[in-house]
C-alpha cells in the first residue's frame, strides 16, 4: 500500500510530517501538496482556542491559516480594555489579548500560517490557499472554517449623499487608529447602538477623538440597558428613533441630515460618520464552495456540533451569528473543538442522519443549527451547553412565544407528548419552560421570550421529546422541526 493510498483509508500520516513548526512551515510553502490532521481557517479567538484545545487534547497536527500578518483577528485592531474576562479572568486590549492567545497557541505547538488566505474549499477538506510562496493545496482530516464577520459598510446601506472623506465602520477606524497612528477625524457621528457601538466610542476616548452624537434607529439602544451610561460619562448625546437621511462634504464629511419619528429633520455639524454593527458572516468562501449555505444567517449550515454539510467541514465564532463577543467566540472554539476530536475518533452520530430546522415566522431572523443530527441508537444524554442549543436572532424586538414543533405525519394525534412546566434562569433571559400537549401541531417545547435585534437569544432543544418520536427501528419519526414565534407584541420600550 502506497503512503497515499494509506492517507486516504483515514490511517495515520503523521510519520512523513516534519515536527517542528519551522519544518512544516518550509514543507508548506515548498512542496505543492501538504497534510495535517486539522486546518483552522481564520485565526481569531475562535480559530485560535480550537486550535489550542485541539493540541491539548492530543491531535498531533494542526495547523491555522491566517490571510493578515499575524494572527488574533479582530481584537488585534481593537485598541481598548474589556477582553479577556472568560479567557484569563483578567482584563486586556485588544492586541494584547490577540498577542496572548496567539502565544499561547504557538507554545501550545500549533503551527501558524500567516499572510496565508483561503481562497477554496474542496470536499475531503482539500483547501486551496494563496500564499507568499503561490497558490497551495492542503488536504485536511477535518477543517474548521472560523473566518468571522464584517459590519455592513455605506455602499450597502443605500445612504444618500457625497462620497467625502471620513466615513467609515469602526473596524476600519479601529485598524487605522492601531495600525498607523492616525485620526481619519475629530468629531464624527457613531451610526448605530449595537455592542461595538459602544467600542467605537471607546476606541475614539482613547484615541483623543470626540464624537457629537450617538444615533440609533429604534426606541431604545440594542445593546445592553446599562451601555447607554457609556455615551453619557463621555458626553456624546444620544438620539433614539432617529434615522440618518444624508451625508454632506466635499473633501471630508461637513454635516449630517438626521430625521427623527415625527419626521422632523436636523442638521448635524460633524468631521465623520461611524457605521456600526448591522454584520454578515465573512462567508465568501462557503458561497462559493459545495458547502449548503444558510441565507437566514448568512452563513453555513450546521448540525448541533458545529459540522457543516460536508461533516469534513466545522464552523464556529462569528462566521454562525455576527456578532458574539470575543469570549463567547472563544469558548465556542473550545467547544467545537472537543465535537472535532470526537468525530476523528468516529464517536459523533452519524452526520447523514440529519432532520432540518424550519423558521416559520418573520419575526425569527435566523436560528442555528440549521440541522440537528440524531443517533440512531437513540441514546442523546447532551447536558445543558449553549453551543449544543439552539441560537436565535429575532429582527425586531419581540415578546412572545417561541415553539419547537416537530412534524411526523405518522405521530399524529400520539398522546405520548408529555405535559411538563417549568422555570429556571438562563443567562440573562427568565424562562419559562412548559411542554405541552396537543395532538394537531405535534408541539415540543414552548418557551416565553422577550429580546432584541441583533442580541443572541437561547433555547433548549428537547432531545428527550424528539427522540420520543423516533420510531421503533430507530429511525427519526420526525421528518423536520418547526420553530414558530407566536403571541407576538412589539415591544415599545
Ligand atoms: C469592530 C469590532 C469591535 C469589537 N469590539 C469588541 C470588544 O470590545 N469586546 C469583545 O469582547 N468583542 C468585541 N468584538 C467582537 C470580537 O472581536 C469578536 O467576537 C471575535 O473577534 C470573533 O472571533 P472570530 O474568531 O469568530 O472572528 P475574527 O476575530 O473576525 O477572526 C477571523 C479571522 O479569520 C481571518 N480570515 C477571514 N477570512 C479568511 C480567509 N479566507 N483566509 C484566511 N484567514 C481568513 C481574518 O483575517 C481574521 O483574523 C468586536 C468586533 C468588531 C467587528
């Protein structure tokens, strides 16, 4: 049996590796094929604790593809306090907090491709790169695809107006700021109030900028109640239910036309205009691959452990639910990573086995997972962990009831669905969990909600009431699930 042939049965392929990070990266860059037991594409806090995980958990050889000049994502160019609390129980900037992850991972001997982008994924986790050395393939037992999300700049906002000088999202403020030193302004708008709202402001406190206002469409910022007491301490007014209408400058940006729920309109002076949040997955690469694409939330399709269409494929981090924080991000990667050790050593159910989650309602943007996977012995004793549940975003604020429902045309009208209610806290949300009882729509779990855009919202799935629906020989009864959003109300807050 030829090395290849033995590559390809799924043995071992390690004996023709080299050990050392500088070996593999030389073999990389020289040979026109290379193997690894898993490639990590994107080295953010997601990529990067999987990778860490993944080494210390014994796989003998993975290996992170980054396209930027070194790796840490975008806390890299986030140059203010307030990351690393989950991580190291201590309080970083960003960069540092790149830099000490980045470390940890090269210590950890995880082998860092930088300057390395992705520009194809292939099935048997065959990955086309674009390197300094030309384009490369590598072929993977597993990938993990942790490429992370962007804001939505002004080109697709559809905003009216000049082209001058200073407009920008905070990433791009963020990396100009960190990486040359320079103000793009003085006294810019922040666009929007979603989490990095908030880290625009402070990116602009801390670099000696001092913005004239803060605006946000709804009636109340999307971030948590109590960020509204960051604009407040920095003294930049903040105007809910009001909409910027256009921009005005030639050179550089002059004012701002604001239109508030009454329709009045208002003239603001400012330098510059900050457009914050409203992210998409940096999905580009799983658009245009043989990966199933999720158009709800932009990006792939996965089953409860983070497995795409391809089950050679993972995702996690930003890329499923623009946008977490970079701690979430993290403990996700961990997580996904344990789900990717678990199917090298073929213990995670069967990945063909899978029943689609269907959005029924306007008011559920996006859920993942999309699928969720089911054994076929039956036995799924998951405990409660927020990355094996469901994750929702809604699209406007919404109080109401959320439902599992599950359709198995040969269950109906079964009186074995249990009644059951019950309350607990989870998180921040107070649920109250009740499964009921009715024969027509075969309802699992029904769960009261009330959240916001953009904010993540989590929901148990009842395994126990879905494999009460597998049938006799083991095989799914259930031929999708159906999540409902009912009793709606819009909030007015
Ligand atoms: C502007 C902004 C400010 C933020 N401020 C905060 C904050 O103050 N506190 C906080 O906790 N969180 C903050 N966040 C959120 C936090 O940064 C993210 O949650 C976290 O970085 C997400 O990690 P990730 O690994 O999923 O993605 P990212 O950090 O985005 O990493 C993805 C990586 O993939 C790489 N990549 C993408 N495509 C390719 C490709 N084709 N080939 C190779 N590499 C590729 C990218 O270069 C990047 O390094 C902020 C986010 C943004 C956008």
């Amino acid at each position: 049996m030829t090395h290849r042939d033995q590559k390809h049965r799924g043995l071992s392929f390690h004996g023709s590796l080299l050990d050392s990070s500088a070996a593999q990266t030389q073999t990389l860059f020289a040979s026109p094929q290379y193997d690894c037991d898993v490639a990590i594409i994107g080295g953010g806090p997601a990529g990067l604790s999987a990778a860490i995980e993944l080494k210390k958990s014994g796989i003998h050889h993975v290996v992170v593809l980054e396209r930027e000049s070194d790796a840490g994502g975008v806390p890299r160019h986030c140059d203010h306090s307030l990351f690393g609390f989950r991580e190291f129980r201590r309080c970083f900037s960003g960069p540092r907090y790149a830099q000490r992850l980045t470390e940890q991972a090269r210590k950890c001997g995880v082998d860092i491709h930088i300057n390395t982008s992705v520009i194809a994924l292939h099935p048997n986790a065959v990955i086309q790169l674009s390197t300094p050395g030309g384009v490369k393939k590598i072929r993977a037992r597993k990938a993990l695809i942790s490429t992370g999300a962007r804001e939505t700049p002004r080109s697709a906002r559809l905003i009216s107006g000049r082209r001058p000088a200073g407009i920008t999202t905070t990433g791009a403020l963020q990396s100009t700021i960190s990486f040359t030193g320079k103000k793009p302004f003085q006294n810019p708008v922040v666009i929007g109030s979603e989490l990095v709202a908030f880290s625009s402001l402070l990116t602009c406190k801390f670099a000696g900028i001092q913005p004239v206002a803060m605006i946000e469409e709804n009636p109340r910022i999307t971030a948590w109640s109590s960020a509204v007491l960051l604009p407040k301490i920095f003294g930049v007014p903040l105007y809910t239910n009001t909409r910027l209408v256009e921009i005005s400058g030639k050179q550089q940006v002059s004012s701002i036309r604001i239109r508030n729920a009454d329709s009045t309109e208002k003239q603001l002076d400012c330098d510059g205009v900050i457009f914050t949040g409203h992210f998409i997955p940096e999905a580009t690469l799983i658009r245009s691959s043989h990966l199933q694409f999720d158009k709800n939330s932009g990006g792939p399709v996965i089953d409860q452990y983070g497995r795409c269409s391809d089950s050679d494929y993972f995702a996690t981090g930003n890329l499923l639910h623009p946008v977490e924080t970079a701690g979430w991000c993290w403990a996700e990667g961990k997580q996904v990573a344990k789900n990717i050790k678990d199917s090298l050593n073929k213990v995670l159910p069967n990945a063909n086995f899978r029943i689609p989650v269907h959005i029924l309602d306007k008011e559920i943007h996006y859920i993942t997972p999309q699928v969720l996977t089911l054994p076929r012995n039956g036995q799924q004793t998951q405990k409660f962990n927020p990355f094996f549940n469901f994750q929702l975003r809604f699209s406007s604020p919404v109080k109401g009831n959320l439902s599992v429902h599950s359709s198995s045309p040969h269950r109906k009208g079964d009186s074995r669905c249990k009644t059951q209610i019950a309350s607990r806290h989870l998180g921040r949300h107070h649920v109250n969990t009740e499964y009921v009882d009715t024969e027509d729509a075969f309802p699992l779990f029904t769960k009261s909600f009330t959240s916001r855009p953009e904010r993540r919202a989590l929901l148990n799935i009842p395994y126990s009431n879905i494999l009460d629906n597998l049938n006799v020989q083991g095989e799914p009864g259930i031929n999708k699930i159906l999540i409902r959003f009912s009793d709606c109300a819009t909030l007015r807050l």
